[in-house]
C-alpha cells in the first residue's frame, strides 16, 4: 500500500514536470527569437543588388553592400 502511494506520488511529479517542459518550449518557440527575425552578418551579392545596394569591392577585407536593405553588410 506504502508502495503504490510512493509511485503515485512520483509519477504525479513526472507528468507536472512534463508539462512545465512542455509549456515553456512552447513560450520560447511562441515569443522567441527566431532565425527568420534576425538580419545576417553578410550578404550574397545578388541579396545586395535586389535589396537596392551597389558592391563596394574597395573595402580592404571583404566587399560591402553600400545603400538599400542591407547598407552595410559585407558581401561574400
């Protein structure tokens, strides 16, 4: 009888665990960052021209977008 009020007990907590786990995955995924919301350090060349940018390829290390959506960005 001690025995199966013990188990109760303990699958009871496992499953409110579950559910914690579950509900605050679904927060994160619901409310959180996502890739598509974030802006990429560097750019393909085509992105930068259909974004309404020229290529500035005077730039020491890596080309930069210059003007439009991605003004900025380096272009690889």
């Amino acid at each position: 009888m001690r025995i199966r009020r013990i188990l109760a007990a303990v699958f009871a907590t496992a499953a409110l665990a579950g559910l914690g786990l579950t509900g605050a995955a679904t927060a994160t995924a619901a409310g959180g960052v996502t890739s598509a919301s974030v802006t990429p350090a560097s750019v393909t060349p085509g992105e930068c021209t259909d974004g309404g940018g020229m290529i500035d390829r005077s730039t020491p290390v890596l080309p930069t977008c210059r003007g439009g959506k991605y003004d900025g960005r380096t272009v690889d």
